[in-house]
C-alpha cells in the first residue's frame, strides 16, 4: 500500500518542532513502521509532500532520509517512478548495528564469550536438524579456506567469524544469524589485537571447525556440542591474547 496519496495515509505524519528536528521525523517514521502503518515496498510522500506535512524545510526532510536509507529502512530511486520507498533491513545490516551497540557498550570480551556460548551452543540442536545439503558444502569450503590461509600464513580471525555466521545460518532462524553476527563485531576487535598470532591459533581452530562440520553432516549432536564447547571454552581463555 502506497503513502504517496491524500489517502488515509495524509494523518500518519505529524508537525514537529525541536531543535533535532530531522531525527524526530527518522523516529516518527520507525514508529509508523512498528505498528504497521508503514510496510516494506510503500513509497514515502514526495519530499515536497514531507515538508508540508512536518512543517519543516526540504534540508531537514533529505537529512532525516539520508539516515533511513543509512540504517537500511527505505531505499532512494531516481527517475520518473522514484521516490523514498520502505526496506526491510538485511540480516547482514541488523546484525552490524546489533554489534556497533554491543562495540559502545562497557563489555568485556570475556563477557561477550560466555554469550556466545550460551548461544551457539544452544543453536546446535537446530543446526544439526535443519542443516542441509548446500548448507554443509558451505561449511567445508569454509574450512577449506582455512586451511589455505593457514597454510600460507594468511589466517585472520575474519575468517574464523566467517564460519561461524554461517554455521549460524544452518539453523534457518534469522534471529539466531542477527544475535551471532552481533557478537563476533566486539569479540574480534580484541582478537584482532593478537593478529600476529593467528597462523599458529587458526591451524587449531580450522581443524576444530572440520569437526563441528563433520559432527553436523552425521547429524552428531553430542559431538557437535562438545567441539564447540571446547572450542569457545578456549577462546575465553586466550581471549586477550590469541585467536581461535
């Protein structure tokens, strides 16, 4: 349903007058969108329909879509047909803000491990079920990507964080990709502070990943949950001087 028209859509919007005034328009519009009154693929009003609609001025009303469009909520098209139209975030975008709030917050990377236990471990179950074919292709070709980069002295933990997003992934549960690419964002700003150790960590951690993708396509829980367990236990130990 287009918010383009003198429809019913007219009263959505309300006058605002504060001296942040773009963001009061951003925060207008998020709520409309969490109550449903705004869906993904409607098409915001003409900028010139916005600014009679707030009472403000064009400047205010490009700003407040420049940061829409930054967060992943509308999409800017040109031309004849184009307009400001509502997105539905990518899991790839939550996640990324997800982790910038946790990067901000007052966390240790020690805490931000025990989370990731409680969570990847958890998804196992659904991994295990859920996980098909192509997912675990991926999965080894990951792991084959480790290898090389270990082997040529190139492993970095991005490559680590890779395979467990897409481990993730194997549940089928958009949440779960969210919450784990949120955690890797902090954790590995500190594991990045052992880069130098990573050809040494990452022959241990790839072979330990070998495991959790061979635990999975035998449909193994048990090991699955004990790789991982082993795997993340020794992360928290190390978590400020080596990587996984």
């Amino acid at each position: 349903m287009a918010a383009t028209g003198r429809g019913e859509k007219d009263d959505l919007f309300s006058r605002v007058s504060t001296s942040r005034v773009s963001q009061v328009i951003v925060d207008q519009i998020k709520v409309l969108i969490r109550d449903g009154s705004l869906t993904p693929g409607d098409r915001l009003p003409s900028e010139r329909d916005l600014c009679q609609r707030f009472g403000v001025s064009r400047v205010t009303v490009r700003e407040a879509l420049r940061v829409l469009e930054a967060t992943g909520l509308v999409t800017i098209k040109v031309g004849a047909h184009g307009g400001a139209f509502l997105t539905a975030p990518s899991t790839d975008r939550v996640g990324e803000g997800l982790a910038d709030l946790l990067s901000m917050s007052v966390l240790t990377a020690g805490e931000v491990t025990e989370a990731r236990k409680i969570v990847e471990i958890g998804a196992l179950p659904l991994i295990v079920e859920r996980a098909t074919k192509d997912d675990i292709d991926a999965l080894f070709k990951l792991v084959e990507e480790g290898q090389h980069a270990v082997d040529e002295g190139e492993y970095t933990v991005d490559i680590s964080a890779r395979f467990h997003i897409r481990l993730a992934e194997c549940a089928h549960n958009t949440a779960l990709t969210m919450l784990i690419q949120s955690f890797h964002g902090p954790l590995l700003m500190s594991l990045r502070e052992a880069r130098e150790q990573a050809p040494i960590m990452g022959k241990r951690g790839t072979g330990e990943h070998r495991e959790l993708a061979e635990a999975i396509r035998n449909r193994d829980l048990a090991a699955a949950q004990r790789v991982m367990s082993e795997h993340i236990a020794r992360t928290a130990q190390r978590v400020s001087h080596e990587v996984e």
